[in-house]
C-alpha cells in the first residue's frame, strides 16, 4: 500500500477530540462511576473489571489502572489486557485540519507494558497502542485503560503469532494454542495495520479469520483490530504490541477466555445505503472490476448519483456495504480505482482495466452489495453507536444471561469525522454508549485502525470478518 492511500484511509492521525451535538436526544452521564474502576460478574464464577489512569507519568499510570482492575476482581486475576496511547511531547498536530498526525512516545508506551506486566505478576497480559473508551470517558492519550478478568470458572491464556505471508496459518497457530481452554467462548485479538492492510497480491486478512474460525469450537467469538502506527507520517504499516511486558513488531496478540459466558455480538455504521443492491460479476484478487457487468466505477458513480465532474477523492470517504444477514451489511472502503487512462488513484500504471476498484480483501463474484453514501454527519454516528448497543443488550438479556462486560471496536475513522462535523458537545461514551447499556458495566473499547468481529450473517462461509468504519460490540453476559 502506498504512502497516500494509508494517510487518506486513517485520516492520517485522527487527533480525536470528539466534539459531538446532541446525539440522538441528550442524554447525560448520571450513570457515571466517580471512580477510576467498574468490576461486573461474579468471583465465584466469572468476574471482568475495568480501570483507567490519566497520569501523565506512564510507569504510574501503567500500575495504577492495573492495581485497580486487579483489586476490583476480588480474586486471582487469570487474564489482563490493556489499551495506552501517549503522544510524543515534541509533536504538536493540526488542530485545523480534519486530517492530523499521530505520533506516538514509544519509550512511554513500553513503560506502560512493563508497569502492567509488573502489578500483573504471573497473570498472562496482552495490550496495544490505541486510545481507550471506558466508563470513564474517551482516553485520547496520555491515558491507560485495563481490564481484568477473573472467577473460579474463568480459564485465560495469553498467546502472541506472527503476522506470516499466509495469513491463514497465523490464524491456526492461535486457535490451535486455545484448543485447551475449557468452555472457550471468546478470542481478542490485537494486531498492526500490516494484518489487513498489506497489499501483497494473495495476502489477505480474511485467511487470518478463517484460520482462527475453522479451527475453533462453534460458539467461539473473535474479537479486535488492529492498533495505531508508531507516525502516521511515516505511513508504515506497523504498530504495537505488548505480550508479558514486551513490545513485539510483526505479531498478533490474543487472549483466549473461557467459562460459562456467552458473547453477543453487533457491527454498525454510519452510512446510508442508496436504493437497490448490485452485483460483483468480475474479479480479479482484491479489484472488483465489474458490477452487474458494467464498468465498477461507472456503476458506482451512478448508483451513488455523483455528477460528471465530481471524482473519487479519498479511500475513506467511498464505502460499500457487502450484504449478509439481518438487515446489515459490513463496510468495505474503495482504496485505489482505475482511471480510463490505466493509471490508478495516485497516477501509478497498471495492468488492472478501466473502471475497476480495489478493496483490502477480495469481494468475490456473485457478491450482492449496496452502495454507500454519508457519513459527513456526527449525529448518525452517535445514534449507530447508541443503537449497536442497545441492540446487543437487548439480545444478551433476552437470553437470561447477565450482561457483564461490554467490548468496542471503534474505527478511528468515525472518529475522525465526529471532530470533523461534530459541533461542541459531549462524549460518545457518554451521549451514546453508557446510555445504550442502561446499566453501568465494565466498559473496554479502543479506537481501531480496522475492526475485527462477528457479523450478523455469513459472508464466504464465515460468521466474523474484517471491518472498515464500523461500530463493532461485543457484550458478554455470564451464565
């Protein structure tokens, strides 16, 4: 993937001051702990607790939020994953534009991983870079979010595996290392751009779920992303990992748990679907290069109702919707287009024919898909979230199950565009999220660089795929 394509699809850096107006009907944060730590679930069987600091000495804050989350549990920790982001003090961002840097103080960031991995003790402990979203807000840097996971009946390993050319066999070394954990119902895992972003010809992420799919028990549920870069004007496709206290490059970490919970899971949008689906009726790897055997652009461009001279500006701003199940549809953005002159979006030649449009994994022939428009609207964005929620909260109680842990997968680029159209206002955490949960349990999100998570269908025979600009929860209720 070229320099471009990554700094205009991550909004290069997303400096998220999220200044939201309104949201789907006010709604304030009397649910709000005054503490720094929720806990939920039960010792005798299965106990989550999150905490957070906002200290500005990471070493400092790294041990507190773990101390907390561990002190909440009241019982031997068995699993803990964390979420940092501390900005390099030397760098000052754009706050004038929609699309600021990001760079990241690594010597701080492994600061953290130590300091957790210390309060941890022998506890197995995951984490990466990326701004948190707990109960006690959104944590856009300088910030650690933690969470625990404890009970009787709580089994937990940690395992890290190297992101590999074939990508499906990083997939099968972690389910494979989880195949022992009893009851087994939920994987996170946490991985850098370069699991889903490499454009090697071949290389997809999809083969990484399916690795860890197919190799897993049925009920099992993948969930996570991938982590923010070290500089987003490097435009690299690494990021940060933290396994046991050390920084790792080129892997994913995950954490397997087990134990008489289940894992109810929704993906969201803030788009607006145009009328009609259409088909995927040539291919080639990752281009589609006709729908309803047109030209993909040119049916794009129409079904869409842009007019002659308007163009294709940015991979962020052209989403799809792939059709699946239940009325939803998974977003996949346009990341490169062929023009009529065989150059693509940044003027490069290629062998690829008129009119096609490449997405990060392939969309294979016979695919039924909606075009996308929107997304200039901070409102739809605070009410998807509210609504994903309230969605998945209602299929965890109707299950007699006792929700207790709610997990995000936010993508960076939603974001991006509440900063950039949102109006001065509050929270997404709090005009949305604790709302929507109606009750106030452990809350532990991230902002993704790409989301990964159960759909509501089934797409190429997978239940779980890799997403783009989604809302992606997972509320998990103990039995």
């Amino acid at each position: 993937m070229n320099d471009s394509v990554i700094r205009s699809l991550f909004g290069v850096g997303v400096c998220l001051v999220l200044i939201l107006w309104g949201g789907c009907g006010r709604k304030d944060m009397s649910g709000k702990s005054k503490d720094s730590v929720v806990s939920s679930g039960s010792a005798e069987t299965v106990k989550f607790a999150v905490a957070w600091s906002r200290n500005a000495d990471p070493d400092a804050a790294g041990r507190e939020a773990a101390e907390r989350a561990i002190k909440a549990l009241g019982c031997p920790a068995k699993g803990v994953v964390f979420y940092t982001y501390y900005q390099d003090s030397d760098f000052v961002p754009d706050e004038g534009s929609q699309a600021t840097a990001v760079k990241a103080d690594i010597a701080a960031e492994r600061a953290v991983a130590k300091a957790v991995a210390s309060a941890s003790g022998t506890t197995p402990n995951i984490g990466c870079r990326a701004r948190t979203l707990t109960n006690g807000g959104t944590l856009l840097k300088n910030a650690v979010g933690v969470l625990a996971v404890g009970g009787a009946q709580a089994e937990v390993k940690a395992f890290a595996a190297p992101i590999l050319d074939e990508r499906l066999e990083s997939g099968r070394r972690i389910a494979d290392a989880f195949k022992e954990v009893k009851e087994l119902n939920l994987i996170i895992a946490l991985a850098e751009m370069r699991l889903s972003f490499e454009a090697k010809e071949g290389v997809s992420v999809e083969d990484f779920i399916r690795g860890v799919i197919d190799n897993s028990p049925a009920k099992v549920s993948l969930f996570g992303g991938n982590s923010m870069p070290d500089d987003m004007a490097a435009a690299e496709l690494g990021g940060a990992q933290f396994y046991n206290g050390r920084a790792l490059k080129g892997y994913v970490v995950a954490l397997g748990i087990g134990g008489p919970i289940r894992t109810f899971a929704n993906h969201v949008n803030e788009f607006k679907a145009c009328e009609g689906t259409v088909t995927v009726t040539e291919t080639r790897d990752k281009w589609v290069v006709t729908l309803d055997n047109k030209p993909a652009m040119e049916v794009y461009r129409r079904v869409r109702g842009m007019k002659p001279e308007e163009k294709l500006t940015s991979d962020w701003q052209h989403p799809i919707g792939v059709v699946v199940g239940g009325g939803k549809e998974y977003v996949r953005m346009v990341l490169n287009w062929v023009g009529a002159d065989g150059k693509d979006k940044d003027g490069k030649d290629t062998d690829v024919t008129p009119g096609s449009l490449c997405f990060v994994a392939p969309v294979v022939e016979g695919t039924k898909v909606k075009i996308f428009s929107g997304g200039d609207d901070a409102r739809a964005i605070v009410c998807s979230a509210e609504e994903g929620i309230e969605e998945t909260m209602r299929e965890a109680k109707a299950s007699g199950a006792a929700p207790a842990l709610c997990l995000l997968s936010n993508c960076c680029a939603r974001g991006m565009r509440l900063r950039t159209f949102g109006e001065s206002g509050d929270d997404e955490v709090s005009e949305a999220i604790i709302p929507a949960m109606g009750k106030e349990i452990p809350l532990f999100g991230f902002y993704a660089w790409g989301e990964l998570g159960r759909i509501k269908g089934k797409y190429q025979g997978l239940s779980h795929q890799y997403q783009q600009h989604t809302f992606v929860s997972a509320v998990i209720a103990v039995e």
